[in-house]
C-alpha cells in the first residue's frame, strides 16, 4: 500500500517488464530503464495542478464513501458520477441519489459530469458490429427503445446534483461507422435542443467502442451540430485505441473551443488490445497534452477514469497511483 505522497512529491508507479518508464523532473523527462515493479518519485517546484483534476469515482471504488477520501487525498475537486453504489448512476432510487449528493456535499466535492449511457446502444437496422472492441456497459443494460427515458431521467439527475455535462455516446460502433452518420446527427442534434432548453451540455464522448471514436469522426459530426449545447468529452486514450495519434494529431482536429470535458487514462496496444497502465507511462502524450490544454485556455476539469486494474488487481490503489500521477502532470 502507497503512503499519502509528500505534498511536493509524485509518483509514477512501474508495472510489466519490457517497457521504458518516464519520469516527469522539472518540467523534463527522463528514461528510467526497464519497469521493476517500484515506485520512482520525483520532486515538483509546484505540485498544484494549473488544470483542475476529478475522477470518475467508481475507478476507485463502486462505493462513494471508500471513494471520497482517496479523491480528497489527492486533491481532486469534483467528482464525475457513472456507477455509484454497484448500480449505474441513472438507475438509483431517490433515497440512494440523496445519499450520494449528501455524501459528496460533506467532502465539498462538485458533480462536473453525469457519465450516462446515452446512446451506448445498438441503433437498429445500422451494418454490423465491429467485434473488435469489448462492449463496456458499466452496470448499464439500456436499449434504443430506453433512450427518450434515459434522457428525462439523465437531465433531472444533473440538475439534481448541480452538474451542466451529461455525457453521451454515439451507437455501439458497426463496420461502416459512415453509413450510421445522419442517424447520429440527428440523434445528438435532438439532444442538444433538448439540454439548450435546460441550460445543459451534452457532452459527446469519443469512445472507440462506439461510431464516434476518434477525434476526425468526432470534428465531423460536430461540424454538422453547430449548437453550443453539444460539446466535446474529449478521450486521447480512447483516440490512441481507435488507431489515431491522440496527440498532437487528434487533438489538432477538434475545435479547442467547444471541449468542455477530459478523460485521463493510459494504455498501450498490443493488435486490437488496449493494455492498461499507470497514467503517464504507456502511449498517450500526457504531459503534452495537458500543456496544449492550458495554452489553449481550457478551463474544464480533467477527470480519471483508470481501467488499470493496479497492484495485484487493487483498483483503489491503481487510482490512487494515477491519480497522484494525473496531479504531478497537471501540475507541470
């Protein structure tokens, strides 16, 4: 188990053999050889995040209250909600919501985002799927048929916690994502008059899952959507998973001023397969990216979302490491 960090001091965990591990000094990078299983810290001139930093906060734990504390640790200020308690964030009654923004409330942690799962669905009579990518529903079996439902509930839910994103996805990705393009348009399109009305966002997620799954799909749609109320949940892992070079290629693609969301995690691949690691140390530009976020005067959150499954298969840890990480980049 990881100690609380000096406030001064990172981590960046190392995991598998084989691969070279960075290390963010000053402001510079460094190889560190092999990874062998330890821990490397570094020393930071100023460890507050020019970004500020959330999570999504079943990554650490499917209970809020074993969740908060970590967060708080690390000096994350607001929470991104998508499965809470073991059931997905649009399925808990009344009294589990109030538990939730109670508990939330005391720690004085903001709600940035409802992660729904608006639109990770099949859109019928759409090609066929791409059985590529596994099909993550996170406590969620919603249909096409369910999506009008969800979308009432999904709204009343971020009003209830003081959230303005919904996040929202694009259909199950098919083997001609093109031929689905006029059904997503107006499918977001509907969305986005929807959360105009209700002074909301609907966030779109890149997700390589689903038909938008790279940012030249995402800059394409959006081109076609000029409303404000749709914007970006912008995924450089999920990009790197659908075969483009999230930075600085993607994220060159999509327009700077309609991102109003971050997800932060790594990975590598190897064919189809994303291997999941420690923020900071596989494939994804992170200490670039962020730098371009903040030259390009992006001021949402930036918010884990770990899928590594950590030390021994310890998902509290493995977000606690990201998440000591995501601040020490953030804070570069």
């Amino acid at each position: 188990m990881l100690g609380n960090p000096h406030p001064s001091v990172g981590l960046i965990f190392c995991g598998e053999a084989g691969l070279l591990e960075t290390v963010y000094a000053l402001g510079e990078t460094r190889d560190v050889g092999p990874r062998t299983a330890k821990e490397h810290t570094y020393k930071m001139p100023n460890f507050e995040p020019r970004i500020a930093i959330a999570a999504v906060t079943d990554e650490f734990s499917p209970d809020l209250e074993t969740a908060i504390p970590v967060m708080k640790e690390i000096g994350m200020s607001a929470a991104e909600l998508r499965v809470v308690y073991g059931k997905n964030i649009l399925d808990l009654t009344e009294d589990e919501l109030k538990r939730a923004k109670d508990a939330l409330d005391r720690a004085g942690l903001s709600v940035v985002s409802i992660a729904s799962p608006l639109l990770k669905c099949v859109l019928p009579n759409a090609p066929e799927l791409d059985s590529r990518f596994q099909h993550d529903v996170f406590a969620s079996k919603h249909t096409f048929e369910d999506q009008p439902r969800l979308t009432e509930h999904a709204f009343r839910v971020a009003k209830f916690f003081g959230s303005r994103i919904v996040r929202v996805f694009s259909y199950w990705r098919t083997k001609s994502p093109e031929l689905c393009h006029e059904q997503i348009v107006e499918a977001l399109g509907q969305l986005a008059k929807l959360a105009e009305k209700e002074d909301l966002i609907i966030g779109l997620e890149n997700e390589h899952a689903c038909n938008i799954g790279t940012a030249a799909e995402t800059a394409r749609v959006l081109d076609f959507i000029p409303n404000p109320h749709l914007m970006i949940v912008w995924d450089p892992a999920n990009a790197l998973v659908g075969d483009e070079d999230p930075y600085p290629g993607g994220y060159s693609a999509l327009p700077k001023n309609r991102i109003a969301h971050v997800h932060a995690k790594d990975c590598h691949m190897e064919g189809h397969t994303p291997v999941w690691g420690p923020l900071g140390t596989r494939r994804v530009r992170w200490k670039e990216q962020i730098q371009a976020l903040v030259d390009d005067g992006y001021k949402g959150h930036i918010s884990l979302e770990t899928h590594w499954a950590g030390p021994d298969g310890n998902k509290l840890e493995a977000s606690r490491i990201c998440g000591w990480n995501l601040r020490g980049l953030a804070a570069l």
